[in-house]
C-alpha cells in the first residue's frame, strides 16, 4: 500500500486502532495514546499521522469513505463527474459552519484546494487542476487538465481539509500562519487545547452540520514518547486507543488485556 493510500486512512482511526470495546452511549471521552508529535494541526499543508489525526477532526473535508473505501458525502451532499473526466461539479450542503459561525461555502472549498495543490507535500493528488469555478455559495466546480481518477480519493479528510479563507486567506505564508496551531475548521470537535509535545484536546462542536453527531464529548490526545510508558498506560486503561499501532510483539501483549480490542 502506498503512504498516499496509509494517510487517507488516517481518516477512520477508530478502524485502525487497537482499543476499547465499541460503545454507543452518547457523551464521554475518548483517550488516544500515541508517540507521534505533530508540528501543527493543519493538514492542508503536512503529511502525517501525527498532524492527521487532529486534522481530521478538526476539518471537515468534501467526502468521506466507507469500509470499501467508496466516497460518501460530507461537505459535499453529491457530486458530478463529467463525461470527458475534465470537471467535477461539488454541491456542497447548506447548514455547515466553521467553528467561528461562517458559513462554508465553494470559495472555502476553491481556496482549500488551490492552497493543498501549492503546499502539500504529495503534490501529484491535485497537479491536474487548473482551476476552480465558483458559481454560488453551494457549488464548486474544479477543472481538470487531463482525467484524474484519484481526485476523489483525494478530496478525503487527512488529504483535503477545507479551511476558512477568511482565517487563511489574508497573505501570510500557509505553511507558518498562526492558526496552524490554532485551527478554525469546520469539523466534528473544536481545539481546546494544543500543549506541544504532551497533549492535545478537542472539545465537541455543538454546532456541526451532521444531525446526532458526533457522539462523544471530548477527545483527548496523549503524547507519550517513550513505546514501553504507552503501552503501560494502555494496560492500566489511561488511554483507550493506540492508532496505528504497528509491532506484531504489542498487538499480541495488548490483545491480552480485557476490555480491549
């Protein structure tokens, strides 16, 4: 699998994680343990697991995915492709707003794509859009050089956060703005708290556009450094998910503990 297809998912870390049994009940705080520091929090611009998890909460993006990885909607309630390939047309929902109160409209999303194509590091995933018509609020309209099958695996949250222009859009250098550590998304949860190097905490947005969710209250994101003092803490249930945890030797020590999965 390549990393392009290992970051998207980023984006259900719940399915890629060992952790607690799955729950229902509304409210309550998900703990994450993970070694992973991040620079900042805005995927727009950094590759990673350790800027994607918070991201993806953070930023809503156009679509979702499914288990089979098939594209489900987000910020975009539907979507057209055109026959020659050369356009995809966004319709974008009515009700979502940023964690400030702006509404999201196709400018957003024109501003979000343009900024990911000049400043992320996979360069390839949007290198064939010229441009991006914006017709009305709701409809975004991006124009393809040549035929991009990709772009709608692109268009996924660890790859494609749409940010707030008017947070973004007022001339200082993306890769260094201030609200890289601070982000305003449109997303599930809201930055509470951005400790480097030990903490970061996401308060649940009261006003996010997808009725019931999300479930949760808060999450938690614990830097531990040290692999032995995570997997402690997970033994001891202070953290109910080890995202990506990858050594055969600590799925099987962890697998061993009641409670987890």
């Amino acid at each position: 699998m390549s990393i392009f297809a290992r970051l998207v998912g980023a984006a259900a870390i719940a399915t890629a994680a060992l952790g607690a049994a799955p729950v229902h009940a509304e409210g309550g705080t998900l703990v994450i343990a993970s070694s992973q520091v991040p620079r900042h929090l805005n995927g727009a611009v950094q590759s990673g697991i350790a800027t994607a998890v918070p991201s993806t909460q953070i930023f809503a993006s156009p679509m979702r995915y499914d288990e089979n990885w098939d594209p489900q909607p987000y910020l975009a309630k539907s979507w057209e492709v055109s026959e020659d390939g050369l356009s995809v047309t966004l319709n974008l929902v009515d009700n979502a707003t940023f964690h400030d109160g702006k509404p999201v409209t196709s400018e957003d999303v024109a501003f979000s794509i343009m900024t990911i194509k000049e400043n992320h590091p996979f360069k390839s995933m949007f290198a064939p859009v010229e441009a991006i018509e914006t017709p009305d609020p709701l409809t975004a309209i991006i124009k393809l050089g040549q035929p991009h099958p990709a772009l709608l695996l692109a268009m996924s949250p660890a790859l494609a956060p749409i940010l707030p222009k008017h947070v973004y859009g007022d001339g200082q250098d993306i890769k260094s703005h201030p609200a890289n550590a601070a982000p305003v998304g449109s997303g599930p949860f809201m930055l509470e708290e951005f400790t480097a190097g030990e903490a970061i905490v996401l308060k649940k947005n009261p006003n996010f556009f997808i009725e019931g969710r999300p479930k949760l209250d808060e999450i938690i994101i614990r830097i531990i450094k040290d692999p032995s003092a995570l997997l402690i803490a997970m033994e001891n249930g202070e953290a109910d998910i080890y995202p990506f945890m990858a050594g055969a030797q600590e799925i099987n020590r962890l697998g061993k503990v009641d409670g987890l999965e």
